[in-house]
C-alpha cells in the first residue's frame, strides 16, 4: 500500500514517508492508492475484540510498511486505561431508540482530536525510524481549538519532536485557550495569530513550502511535519472508529450485520467525515453521511450546489472548532471522486488559492450528493437544540454536536428516514461551558469560566472531567501573538533555543 500526492501521480511513497513528511512537496496530500476492504467475516471478527484489537486489524490493512509489532506497539500505547477514561475508549449513549451518540472525548483532553493524536506520537515516531536519518521532527499545528491541545498533550517531551501550535488569538473558547496556554513540556511551543483558523491554517502551509526555512532547519537537522488532518498519520486513526462503533452495535444486539446506517458529523476541515467516508468504502454498511456546519456553512452550500466559495463572510460562533472557510480534508475526497485525476485537482485548488473558489462537474456533483447530505444551523438553533436534547433525554452535549444534532433532526423532517443513526459527538460540553450554560438557561453575566461551571455543574448534575478540572491551578505559559506573517520567525526562533 502505497500513497500519491493529490497534486501530483507521480509522487508514490510508503506509509511511513506519508506520516513522516505529512503534506506533498508541492502541497498535494497523501491518500492511499486503493482502499482496503473489508468482508462481511472480517466486521463480524471485530465484535468480541477490544478498542486496539480493532485499531490493529484496521491498521494493518493501511501502514503495509510497518511490522505486526510495529502496529500493536502503537495501538497498545495509545488506547490504554493511563490515557482515556474508558475501557471502551468511546462510548455510546442512546437518545431514543435507534439514535446513538458516539462520544469521542473520553481522552486526555475532552476531545474527539484524542483519538488519533494519542497514536500519532507513536505513528510519526516508527515512521521517522524508517525514513529519517536521524534528524529530529519539528511538529507545526494550525489549530481552531481542541487539534493544539490534543496534539501538545500527545507530543510532550516526546524525544526527537518538538511542537508548535497556532491558533486564532480570538476564534477559541476560553477553556480551549487556558488548555493550550498553560500546557506542560519542555519541547511545546504556543502562540496565538491575529486573526482567524484559516489564516492559521495557511500560515502552516506555507511554511511547509518555505525553501529557505527547510533550508536552514535542514542545517539544523530538523525537518517539519504536521498533526492537523493534512497527515495521514491523524486522519487514518479516526476510520477506527467508525468501524468500531458499527461492530458495537452488532455486538450489543441493536442493529444486524448489513443493516445500514446513517452517520451525522460536525465538521468544519472535512476530515473527520472524510474518515466515514472511508470507512462506507472500505465495506462499511452507510446509508447517508451528514455533514453537519454551523454559520460557515460552505461546505453545506458546497455540498448542495457543487460551488465551493470562500469569498464570504467569516462567523465567530458558539462552536469555534468548526469556524473555518477553507476545508482541506475536501481535497482528498474529490481526488478520489474524480478518480485520481491530479491535474483536475491542481486546478480546482489552484483557483481556490487565487480566487477563493472553484466548481466541480455535474458528474462529481452527482457523486457528491448521492453519498452526503448537509444542512447547517446558527448559534441560536444550536443552543435550542442543546436545550432539547437536555429537557427530552437528560443528555448534556456540547455545541458542536448540538449543531450536528440539529442538523440531523432537520434532516429527518426533511426526508422522513427512519435509518438508525449515529451522531459523532466530538467534545465534552465543559470545554464550552459558557455556551452550554447559557444553552440549558443559565444567566453568565459577569462570571468568569470556572463560576460558570460550578453552577452548570449544579444545574444539570453532572460533572466537569478532571482534565479540565486541573487547568484551574495550572500557571499560564504562552502569552505570545502575532500577526500571520510573523509565524515563520516563531517556529524558527523556538527551533534556535531548542
């Protein structure tokens, strides 16, 4: 199993170089050449084993490259008791009967991100063994809330790495900044930039194709890689659990092997839906993927009319994971919708680079709508749905998949599809508290971030996870901010004392 760039087909490397380098050299990103199936015995097998069992069968179809041990070191490492607080390591919880809530944060820092940045350390570091020559690996994240936190906790004093993560100075809610501003580790680095994800997100990118800085980090005996979802090593590990969730459900007796269904996402930079995707075509029964959006609704318009325009207004909301414009993940998917077709790629992205917009085929745009369905819905909706959920269920979510929660119930009006559905939750609501509270009816006026949590915890008898509990104490480490065309000097000059 080899990988191409999406840019360019005569780019083919291991799985190993793909974790390793992270991003194409001319910007394209790494996607498998074929797509692994799985057979009806080979689901079925998944059901009686555990979290890594399953992580293991899926990998091992991917990383060619990588030995048995390699695999079930890495999967062993990261899905353990010491990092999650579930033997599950997700978990399942029921709405009403056939809507299931996939909680993917039940790891170190409250957030689906945990799920595959916990094994990337263990991904990258196999992989440098195999592709580089001794050089250390300097870690860049351009982050919208829960990827820095969760990369900085997966890569602290990591020996050989070093991280730098970037996030917008106000595009975050303020328990994500305090998880990220007061992070431990000798070899992390955080700053925030002037200005919103995607300018984040571009700054990284162009420093992945900076001559002059590889240059010198090259002397140095650094070379980059990233953790944000361009990486292969990040995007691959969320398949597993799409898969896994799926043989659960057959496991506990709530669906049958074949029956389909429906798996609701909120997303902003496509690639936790991507990872459905590939999980539906690697053999995974899927009626309908929905992609759920808040406010930035482009990848909804984009979706629904094959137009992909950035050239609109940027929302700051209540749900600032998915406040994003530019969703690199999409990328991958048309590359594989158009059947490989690296020069339609070049050109779509290149006019998204110089006119911030671009238009697919009717054949792509066919291909598109027959596997999603998106909708989207504003702050207000989102804090209506928080509501709902809590007053009908007894079930506090946060506001990402508030949104993806609304989004499915429109979806259900509109269509009347009674599939039984999963719905991807992607964070614990008390990395929201502000919103959440003021969602269930809680007044916020003049309280700072951990008042307000005393009183959602008082409201709704629950409680917020010790992770979150801990950043209270913790000193503030990171105060830095620039603008973004001041974030090259800030890796390098971390890079200098390191």
């Amino acid at each position: 199993m080899n990988y191409r760039s999406t840019r360019n087909n005569n780019i083919s490397v291991t799985s190993a170089k793909a974790i390793a380098q992270g991003l194409s050299e001319e910007g394209g990103l790494f996607v498998p050449e074929s797509i692994p199936k799985l057979t009806k015995d080979d689901i079925l097998a998944l059901c009686d084993k555990s979290y890594p069992q399953r992580a293991f069968e899926i990998f091992r179809r991917y990383l060619t490259d990588f030995t048995d041990e390699e695999i079930n070191y890495c999967v062993n490492g990261a899905y353990s008791s010491k990092n999650f607080d579930s033997e599950n390591i997700s978990e399942i919880s029921h709405l009403l009967t056939g809507t299931y809530i996939l909680e993917l944060w039940h790891g170190p820092t409250c957030a689906f991100k945990d799920m595959a940045l916990q094994i990337l350390p263990y991904l990258l570091t196999c992989s440098a063994k195999k592709v580089i020559d001794g050089k250390d690996i300097a870690i860049l994240v351009a982050t919208s809330g829960d990827t820095g936190k969760a990369a900085l906790e997966g890569f602290k004093d990591v020996e050989g790495t070093s991280i730098t993560v970037f996030y917008p100075e106000d595009g975050v809610s303020d328990m994500q900044k305090r998880q990220m501003t007061t992070q431990e580790g000798g070899n992390v680095n955080v700053c925030a930039v002037k200005g919103n994800f995607d300018d984040c997100q571009n700054g990284v990118k162009a420093i992945f194709t900076d001559e002059r800085l590889k240059s010198e980090l090259d002397k140095m005996g650094i070379t980059f890689s990233s953790a944000n979802s361009i990486n292969w090593g990040r995007l691959s590990p969320q398949i597993v659990y799409y898969i896994s969730v799926y043989a659960s459900l057959i496991e506990s007796g709530e669906i049958g092997y074949g029956e389909k269904i429906n798996i609701v996402v909120p997303t902003g930079n496509f690639g936790n839906i991507l990872a459905a995707y590939y999980a539906k075509e690697m053999g995974l029964p899927v009626n309908k993927l929905i992609c759920a959006s808040n406010s930035n609704n482009v990848l909804t318009d984009f979706i629904n009319t094959g137009i992909y325009d950035r050239n609109r207004h940027f929302y700051t909301t209540i749900s600032p994971s998915m406040d994003i414009l530019i969703s690199s993940n999409l990328e991958r998917l048309l590359y594989h919708l158009t059947g490989g077709n690296d020069k339609q790629i070049a050109e779509w992205f290149g006019k998204l680079a110089k006119d911030g917009k671009y238009e697919v085929t009717d054949d792509v745009r066919s291909k598109v709508k027959d596997i999603f369905y998106a909708g989207y819905c504003d702050d207000d909706a989102t804090k209506s749905a928080i509501r709902q959920a809590f007053d009908e269920y007894s079930y506090l979510m946060d506001t990402h998949t508030g949104v993806a929660y609304k989004v499915y119930c429109d979806y259900k009006a509109a269509t009347g599809d009674n599939t039984k559905t999963v719905i991807a939750s992607t964070a614990n609501p008390y990395k929201f508290g502000k919103a959440v509270y003021e969602a269930v009816g809680g007044n916020t006026d003049g309280m700072d971030e951990f008042a307000i949590i005393e009183k959602l915890e008082e409201h709704t008898s629950t409680q917020m996870p010790a992770p979150l509990a801990a950043t209270k104490t913790k000193a503030v480490r990171f105060t830095n901010s620039v603008g973004k065309e001041g974030m090259s000097q800030v890796v390098l000059d971390f890079l200098k004392t390191r």
